[in-house]
C-alpha cells in the first residue's frame, strides 16, 4: 500500500519505538554499552518526554538489603498472589533479585528516590505488598521523576538521532521471517520513512486508550502490539486487563487523573457518599486487598448504590503532610475545590494496565527474530491475571537492562 509514496531510506545499528522509561533505559543502556556501528534511533509518537510512565505515581519496587522486613521470597509471593496465581514464577524471582542492581543503575543516571531526614531510601506501601518495599521520587511524580531523569541524560550524549511525532506503522521482515526494519510516518511532515535495521525494540506502552475510561494519556493505544501481532509475533494473556480502583472521578474527559494506591497505603479508606466503609463486606484485607478486589467491590457498590463512583476519605492525614506527601495529587484535589484532608475524594475505576502482550522472555526477545519488545508492550508472565502494584517500572527497567546486556552479548552486526 506504500509502493506509490517516495520515502527516504536509512541505516541504524537498532531502533527504539516509544520512549517511556523502557524504552528510553534501553536506548541509554545501548548507547553508552553496545557496538553500534550505524547509530542508534528512538522513535517516539508525541514529545520525547510524554510517554504512560510519566503519569505513574506510587512508585518502583525495590528489594533493598537494607530493608530488613523484605526479602525477594516474600516479594516473589506477593506478586504470584496477586496475580492469583498465574504469574511465572521464575520470571518473578528473575525480576525481584535484579531489582536493586537496576535500581542503583538508574540512581548513578540521576534519578532519586525520596530520602527521610537521615537521608536513608523511604518505602512506602501500595495494596496487596506485605511489607514497606515501594520507592517513590517526588512524593507522587515517581515516572515523572524518572522519565524526566532519563530524557535528561539521554539529550547528554551525541549521536543517538530522535524521530518526535513519529509513528511505526510496519515492521518489515524478510521471507526467513527475520525482522529487516521498519516503516514510519512523520505526520508533522507527512513523510514516510523506511528504516533498515536488524534491531527493533518495542517499548509502546499499553492499551489504556481502547477503553471509556482510563488513567493512560492520550497516546496509549496498542499500537505497537498490533504492529506486532500483524508481523506475525505471538501475542499472549490478551484478556487481562487491569482497572485502578481510584481514578479522581471528577473531570472532563475519559482520560482519568489516578488517586495513587499509596493514599490507600498511607490509611486511606474507601467510603460510601454517607462515610460508611464498606470493604470489610468484601476481602479481609480491605483497601489493601488486591487491585482486581477492590476493583470490583468498588463496582458493585456502585451498582448497588445506583452512584457513579464512591468516595476516598483521607481527613485522617493533615492537609500539610498529604501536600508534602503528595503534591500532584493535592493540586489537582484543588483545581476542583476538594481539600483531601477535609473532603472526601471522589473516586471510580479505571482501565489502567494491561498485563497481556507481545509475548517475550526477561530479556525482550519475541518469537521474531530481531524484534524484541520491554516494558508494558510485552509479556513476561510477571503480572499473571493482575499486576502487583509497582511492579511496572521494575519491570521496564529489568526487561530494559536484560535485553542490553543480550545484545552486548551478540554480536549486533550480525542479525
Ligand atoms: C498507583 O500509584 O496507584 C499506581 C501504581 C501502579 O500502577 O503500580
């Protein structure tokens, strides 16, 4: 359907498609650790910084020595538990003892964590986590932070060229079906483009945009798994699909501001327009049960109720401390009149993450040969039917780190 359209041809070592915190560890990892005789690209559908890990609030899991309650066995559980029982639990185990190496790399690129006043990590804790194991940076603004951090670093170095406003909208492979390249389309310019490479990274994010209402930007639409999926790569656990319980419901649109878990972590209880609790009718460990639980025990209040969303009641932190602990989430209670430690917070779910995919081992490999897909475009098998909280950008970052470190060790010239 291109052969009338002129497109120019170019050259690269390996190709990145989005540039959330997957993609852009990954262009950073490659850049300063790899051969990469014919450069490196990034591709990217909006700004180099707009990306779904931007948006993310609560934090990274991280299994530090130093935390003394934690330990990657009780992590491991966590994770196999709330993922009810679907997750793969060497990928688990994979991902939770690599998370303080990565997490150290991602420290030395200038990302930083929130520190108290003894200038020690702080861990906070999010639904179905036995213990306090979750980073944050910014209070509430932890992808904000780490993205930012990134794109920072990577504007730094020379030589890594960047395609804004871009989409890939075929991935090329040869009749041995390798992977050869691909095609994108500048639609600021209106220009296509074929890209001859023998390694192409999928780090697109998810799906939250299929939905009414979701937590995801605007960009978030599928599209690198569906570029996926027509080049032939198996896709794999299509129907998991995760809703966050406490989407701010106040808002114009169906792009949803998040109420981070964390709230809930720091003892914020879920409450009924009249102030009542209602989650001990549904799961013993209440507002920390399960995100798929509270999801739905959310929903059936709702319908029972005939109410378009329930209520967040956090009076219980003052308005100083919750400003401190989470400015974003402060300011946007706020801009609507709402003081979170005086009123309650309007709150319903919302499409948020989707733990199916591309279908790849830890280290990004797909069932193509040269495409490789990280981060929520893939599938590892960690999130089972339901993704333990925080564990998305360990896994970007793991996912990130792993697939470098397989294409340092093969030769990259040789695809
Ligand atoms: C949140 O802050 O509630 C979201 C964290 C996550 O999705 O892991």
């Amino acid at each position: 359907e291109y052969k009338d359209i002129k497109m120019k041809h170019t050259k690269y070592s390996a190709v990145i498609v989005g540039s959330g915190i997957a993609g852009l560890y990954a262009a950073i990892k490659l850049h300063k650790e790899a051969k990469l005789e014919d450069g490196l690209l990034i591709v990217t559908k909006s700004q180099l910084i707009e990306s779904n890990s931007k948006y993310a609030q609560g934090g990274m899991v991280c299994v530090m020595p130093e935390n003394k309650l934690d330990s990657c066995t009780l992590h491991i559980e966590d994770t196999i538990k709330a993922g009810a029982g679907l997750t793969d639990a060497k990928v688990a185990a994979f991902i939770s003892e690599k998370s303080a190496e990565v997490v150290k790399e991602l420290q030395k690129l200038g990302v930083d964590f929130d520190r108290d006043e003894n200038n020690k990590l702080k861990f906070t804790k999010e639904a179905a986590h036995s213990v306090n194991r979750i980073l944050h940076a910014g209070g509430d603004a932890t992808g904000f932070c780490i993205e930012n951090a990134l794109v920072k670093y990577l504007m730094s170095q020379k030589d890594i060229d960047i395609y804004e406003q871009t989409l890939a909208v075929e991935l090329l492979k040869d009749s041995k079906n390798i992977n050869r390249g691909l095609i994108t389309y500048n639609y600021s310019e209106n220009e296509y483009e074929i890209v001859e490479t023998p390694v192409v990274i999928l780090a697109t994010g998810g799906i939250g945009q299929l939905y009414k209402y979701t937590t995801n930007p605007d960009i978030t639409t599928g599209d690198g798994i569906a570029l996926a999926y027509r080049a032939g790569a198996i896709v794999k656990d299509m129907e998991f699909v995760q809703f966050h319980p406490t989407a701010f419901a106040l808002g114009e649109n169906g792009t949803m501001f998040l109420i981070s878990e964390a709230v809930r972590g720091e003892g914020a209880k879920l409450v009924d327009k009249d102030g009542h609790t209602f989650m001990e009718k549904y799961d013993k460990r209440l507002e920390l049960a399960p995100r798929d639980v509270v999801t739905r025990a959310i929903f059936n209040e709702m319908k029972e109720t005939n109410t378009s969303n329930v209520y967040l009641n956090a009076t219980h932190i003052s308005e100083e401390k919750f400003e401190k602990r989470f400015p974003t989430i402060f300011g946007t209670c706020r801009e609507y009149n709402i003081n979170p430690s005086k009123d309650y917070i309007p709150v319903s779910p919302s499409a948020h993450y989707f733990m199916g995919g591309i279908k790849t081992q830890v280290n990004g490999k797909t069932s193509t040969e040269g495409l490789y897909a990280i981060g929520e475009a893939s599938c590892t098998g960690l999130h089972g039917a339901n993704r333990l909280a925080s564990n998305s950008i360990l896994e970007c970052a793991v996912t990130a780190f792993e697939l470098v470190n397989f294409l340092k060790s093969k030769n990259l010239e040789e695809n």
